[in-house]
C-alpha cells in the first residue's frame, strides 16, 4: 500500500471512515469521563438489581462523544444465585461493529474476587472500554453495592511563559514555561504549584564578615529539592558560645528559600564543637547554640538538603 494522509482530497474524495477518524481523535481527546470526582457519582445503586446512570453526563471515548441524556439510564444486573460474591463492571464501551459508546455492565465471574478485565482492543475491530463504577453482588441478593472508579478527561502539557500562562485554566491542567523550565500545575483558585524546576548552581550570598568564604557557598534546585553547600572560616574574632543570637554565615537567594517554615540542620567545626545551623524563612543562614568557642582560623563546612514545599 502506499502512502496516503487524511483528511485530503487525494485520499478517498475528502471522506474519512469510522476507524480514519477514530486514529486521528483518539490522540487528541482522552478517554473519561468530562468533570472531576467532586462531581455526583457517574453510577449509583438503584432500586433491587439495578443501577443508576445519572443524567446529563458527557465523555470521550476513544474521540467519539457520548452522553447519558437528560433523564439518565437503569441498566439491569443479572440475578446471582452462585453460592458467591460477583463483582461486576459498568463500563463505557465503543463498540466498532456500529461505533456507538454506551454505557453497560461487563458481568463478573463468582467467587473470582476481582471485577472482569476491560477489553481495549487495538485497530478497527472488536471493542475499547473505560471504567465508570465496579458493582458488587452478593449470592441471593437482591441488591446490589457500587463503588466509583470514574476515570476523568484531564489535559494536556501546554508550553506558556511564565508571565503568560492560560488566564482560563482547570484545575490539574498543566504548563511548561519555556523562559524558566519549570513544569507548574493549577490546583484552583488562581494558584499554580511548581512541580519541577531544574536550576544552575547559584552562588550564595554573604553574611557576616566575620566568615570568609573557604570553598564555594552555592545552592541548586532539582524539583522542589534543594540542596546548600557551604564552607567557611572564622576570621577577625572568637565566636562565643554565649552569643545567643547566632551568627550569620550567609543568605540563600529567594528562589531556594522554602517561604513557610525554617529549616534546621546540626553542625561541627573543625575544633570539634557543635551546633545548630538555621536557614531561615528570610533566606539568612545562622549558627547558634554552639558547645563552645570557635576560634579564628577553625572551619564549618556542611551540605544541607531540604524540600520547598
């Protein structure tokens, strides 16, 4: 066979087919349910052997629409009179044989435990199947117990600037900034939460000049990890360990600070003492609560590892 594309007029006078259609939509429009699981149950029990489809529902699959109506659908659960529990599915289904998508129940096995495996044949034949809800039945009842497993339409990764990124979003939609490469995610609200961000090592900045710098004091972000190293030496005076207050090593650039809540790591300086190194909710680096003095000349060296989130 030869090339061919489609739509075109090249290709069968610009007509497209069930299964052309399905290869170019099924790419673009995910299978699921359209809302998310706040909304009402897709599925309920109904009255004896039934259950409920509600109205007004819409989905996709496989690119092809389906609705349940304005009044909804009872679909029947076929009576168990095994002696064991059957866990049915009620599944949408696009049937190629007339290429419809309906809702209907993929009846269990008893006694297997697990609900039956949804068919989701490749090509243009047989069937594609989503799940909405799986329903058990118990041997000899006369009703029956649903339990939601709606999968839900999400969307797509859109590259946006970081300035710019979609003033209409939903919630769970996604955006990678091209000016920045961090990966960010709308929770709702107007927020977005950053999800990745892979930054260069930055250097630090100074604290008191008390410190010098004995190797570089730098930081880098992978993700909502961060990652602080630094090493300095006590120059100029002693650092006492009655000095309550601390002493600033040096500040962390905004873009590594964790905004919400100081992070706290334990220490030892080359004289063996001991203490506690603060990075602050401000970006400051502080020691304090030292075992004792550090003299002039002694070093601190330390790799410090905290999330942003």
């Amino acid at each position: 066979m030869a090339q061919a594309s489609w739509p075109s007029p090249a290709h069968n006078g610009r007509a497209v087919t069930d299964a052309e259609y399905e290869q170019l939509a099924a790419r673009y429009s995910d299978d699921g349910v359209y809302g998310t699981p706040l909304d009402p149950a897709t599925v309920t029990a109904g009255v004896g052997l039934n259950v409920v489809v509600r109205a007004d529902v819409s989905a996709s699959v496989r690119g092809h629409a389906w609705t349940s109506g304005s009044t909804g659908d009872t679909l029947p659960i076929t009576p168990n009179s095994s002696g064991q529990t059957r866990i049915d599915r009620v599944v949408l289904r696009l049937d190629r044989s007339d290429w419809t998508v309906r809702a209907v129940v993929k009846e269990g096995t008893p006694g297997a435990g697990e609900p039956p495996t949804l068919t989701q044949d490749p090509g243009d034949t047989g069937v594609w199947e989503i799940l909405l809800v799986g329903v058990t039945v118990q041997s000899s009842a006369g009703s029956v117990t649903v339990t939601r497993g709606e999968l839900y339409v999400g969307t797509r990764v859109r590259p946006a600037l970081s300035s710019h990124r979609n003033i209409a979003p939903e919630v769970g939609e996604l955006a990678y900034e091209t000016d920045t490469g961090r990966l960010s995610m709308y929770t709702g609200s107007g927020a977005w939460a950053t999800l990745y961000e892979d930054s260069p090592e930055v250097p630090l900045g100074g604290g008191y000049s008390t410190w010098a710098d004995e190797g570089q004091a730098v930081g880098q972000r992978a993700g909502s990890v961060v990652s602080l190293r630094i090493s300095k030496r006590r120059v100029n005076s002693t650092f006492n360990a009655t000095d309550a207050d601390g002493s600033k090593l040096a500040t962390v650039p905004g873009s590594l600070r964790n905004p919400r809540r100081n992070q706290y790591f334990g220490c030892t300086f080359s004289n063996g003492v001991t203490g506690r190194v603060e990075v602050r909710t401000d970006g400051g680096i502080w020691v304090r609560m030292i075992s004792g003095n550090v003299t002039v000349g002694h070093t601190l060296s330390l790799t410090m590892t905290y999330l942003l989130n």
